[in-house]
C-alpha cells in the first residue's frame, strides 16, 4: 500500500493554508479546551525531559567526531521535533519560506515535480504541467532511484530534495525506474517554474475544458476568466464542462473555496475542525455561479491531492457534477504557516477538512462516481464502405442535403481527447447528459 511520508516539491511543498493573502497566520493561536470541559492548568515543564535533551547535546559537542556549534544542534532538535509529528508539519527555514510564498504565487524554483517516498525510495507523485521534468517525460508513479549517480535509498526526504534543488540553469541527472523496468537516465536543467494554474480550451462545439494544475492565490479568479472565455469562444451557452484535476497537489485553501463557489448556487462548500478555535472554519457558496449550471464531469486521480479533494467533494457531495477517474490522495489536513524570527516559520497541521456531508478524505481519498482507468487509445481506421451516395443515379436528399460519399469526411483536427482515454471517457458522459436533459 503506497504511504507517502512526505509530499513536496522540488521546490517545497505547496502546503495547504488558512488566511490571506498568502494564508500565513499572524501568530499561533491558544490552545483551547474541548467543549464541554473547564480548562485545565498548564501542564508544568517536563524537566527530567529537558535533562536529557541538554546531557544529549553536551555529550554530541563533547564526542562527535567533529565539531558541531550550538545553532545547527538546536535548528536540527527543532526540526526533528516537527517532522515526527505528521507527513505535511515542517520547521522552514529562511530559504524554504522564502520558496514556500513564491510557489503559492505561482513561481519558484525547481525541477516541478511532486515526490512522496515509499518504502524508503523516491516516487514521483505527479510532474508539472510546462516544467522541465514534464517536458523531459517524467511520469507519476516513477522511481527516483539515483540523483548524480548518488543513490536515494535511505535518505530522508529532505535530503533527496536538497540534492534536486540548486542553481537555476544547472544541469541535473535523475535515474528513474518505471513500472518496474530496466533504470533509465534522465538529464535536465533547474529553473523558474512559472506555474500555469488554469488551462482552458472548447474540446467540441458545446463542450467546455478547464485544467487546475495547482491552487495558487489567484486560482479562482483565473478559473471565471476561463469560463468567460469558454463562453465567449463557444458563441453560446455551453452543454457541458470538465474539470479536469488529475495530478495537482493542492495549494491555497481559499482558491478551492473560490473555484466551487463558481459552480454551485448554494450550499456548504467545506469546514474544518481543529483544536484550537480559530481552526474551526465553515465556507459557503456565495450564490454566484458563473457555470450556468450546466451538466459538469470533475476527472481525479491518484496524484489529485489536499485543495483537489476539497473541490471534488465539493461538487460530489452537493451533487452539482459527476466525479470520473481513480481515488484520489487522501490529503485531508489543513496546514497553518506561522511566521517566527529571522524569516523562518513552522508549518504545522492544525485542523482537518469536511466535505459537506461530513466525509473526512484523511488516508481514504475522493472514491470517484464512475471508475475510469488510464488507458491507451488506440485508433483504427473506419473501413471506407461503400455507400448510396456513391451510387450513381442515387436519388437526391429528400430534405435538400448535401451528399456524403465515401471520403467526405475529412481529417479532423487532433484534440486533447483523442489520445486521453479517461478525458475522452468524460466527453462521452457529458454528451449523454445534454442529450437526456435536452440541451
């Protein structure tokens, strides 16, 4: 069973936070007591504890084969005491913050691939759509066995990370392994990853397509525009959307709220609950649908993960689209960036999230309406029969249309669905729909 211990970037892991702009909080809240209990006391300093914290140190500055200073023995205690908690808490230092605010912008640096870890290797979780790891192949469910020929098995995550991470331009070699198969080299240079959150395109007259590769602050605001536009370039009112959210990792909490909120009229969208009171947080629609309501499909897979979840069982529990694909992640925690001195923060995981009818998505992921596989299409040619128009003297169209003889179909233009067989899946569906509901 696939356990990812950690979920990041090359660049950092886009986390899933609470507030705005940039949903980092002020400062940590109190911790409260449940409801229904008087507060207790504050627990006294476990001294013995903290004994042996301060002998372990003395005896690592005393005995260690070389000499370690008090800072890296203090910022290694603290971020140790923040990895064991959870997969997603983390202590950020000055460069990982820095790196944490421009991906949630939509732009840092790295190679743009998400990686877990299973069973002590490297995995690709899902590469990035216009990164070099996409235009160079790399594929969800790869094995990142070597980094520069250095062999990943037993480092932490972090390490791997450290190591994929560096100066912009430089070259990098990655030894991957796919689907069990002979290991493979794959060479390509770091850079600035300009994330393009939203994609959009008509798939056929009627049909709209929007892809969410990631949930960055502007994300809802990009997915009205593509609306708008898929409006604009169809003429018409639509018959039907996809939304597409295979692969994306997540991102900012509120752009997921916003994305739903343009396709439902009303209703809860998700709540979280937490331990302190602030992180108990309820988000509803705001009755602007910008959709028109029109049949919709939402397409996940493995690799659809946190702010992917909130919006698919969104739409599913409020029974506004068809969920299509594979299960989902299973990222049902909210992480909370909480700024400290000197530039660095903590990422801690300070609530979990709800879909409307009350589902935790933690570890069991969005189960989708109609399973659909990944698959490969492959096209064979319609025989060229012969046909009553090819006739002669065949009598004319009693309607006054024209003729259609053998070969009069022409060449159609490629499309993202002819070689997608979970999209094509999703096009065919939505046909069905507008059909049946008379549109």
């Amino acid at each position: 069973m696939l356990h990812l211990s950690r979920l990041t970037s090359l660049a950092l892991t886009i986390a899933l936070v609470i507030g705005a702009p940039l949903a980092f909080a002020a400062q940590p809240a109190p911790a409260v007591a449940p409801a229904g209990t008087a507060a207790t006391t504050k627990a006294p300093l476990p001294l013995e504890e903290l004994r042996t914290f301060a002998e372990v140190m003395d005896r690592i500055k005393a005995a260690y084969v070389e000499p370690v200073d008090d800072k890296t023995l203090l910022e290694n205690a603290i971020k140790g005491m923040l990895s064991n908690l959870d997969p997603h808490s983390a202590y950020l230092g000055p460069e990982d913050f820095a790196e944490l605010q421009e991906s949630t912008s939509g732009e840092f640096g790295g190679l743009g691939i998400e990686v877990g870890a299973e069973d002590g290797f490297i995995k690709v979780v899902s590469p990035i759509d216009d990164t070099p790891a996409s235009k160079a192949g790399i594929q969800a469910g790869d094995f990142i066995v070597k980094i520069n020929g250095q062999p990943t098995r037993g480092q932490t995550m972090t390490e791997a990370v450290d190591k994929m991470r560096g100066k912009i331009g430089e070259k990098i070699t990655l030894t991957l392994v796919r689907d069990g198969g002979t290991p493979f080299d794959v060479t390509l240079a770091r850079a600035i990853i300009q994330v393009k959150s939203v994609k959009s395109q008509l798939l056929e007259s009627g049909y709209g397509y929007i892809r969410i590769t990631q949930f960055q602050v502007k994300t809802g605001e990009e997915v009205s525009k593509a609306l708008a536009k898929l409006r604009k370039d169809n003429g018409k009112k639509l018959k039907g959307i996809i939304l597409d959210l295979r692969n994306n990792p997540g991102g900012v909490l509120q752009s997921a709220v916003e994305v739903v909120d343009h396709f439902i009229t009303k209703g809860l969208i998700v709540y979280t609950k937490g331990r302190i009171a602030n992180s108990e947080l309820r988000f509803n629609a705001t009755g602007k649908d910008e959709s028109e309501a029109v049949p919709m499909v939402v397409l996940i897979n493995g690799g659809s993960a946190s702010a992917s979840e909130i919006v698919a069982g969104a739409l599913q529990d409020q029974k506004r689209a068809v969920v299509m694909g594979t299960t989902s992640f299973g990222k049902g925690s909210v992480q909370t960036v909480l700024p400290l001195n000197n530039d660095r923060a903590l990422k801690i995981t300070t609530a979990l999230y709800f879909t409307p009818n009350g589902r935790s998505i933690q570890a069991q992921g969005i189960v989708p309406d109609i399973e659909v596989r990944k698959a490969k299409i492959t096209s064979e040619q319609d025989g060229e029969y012969f046909k009553e128009a090819d006739l002669q003297g065949h009598l004319g169209n009693g309607n006054g249309g024209a003729d259609k003889p053998t070969g009069s179909s022409g060449k159609a233009k490629p499309m993202p669905q002819d070689d997608d067989y979970q999209l094509a899946q999703a096009l065919s569906l939505l046909k069905g729909l507008s059909i049946t509901s008379g549109r």
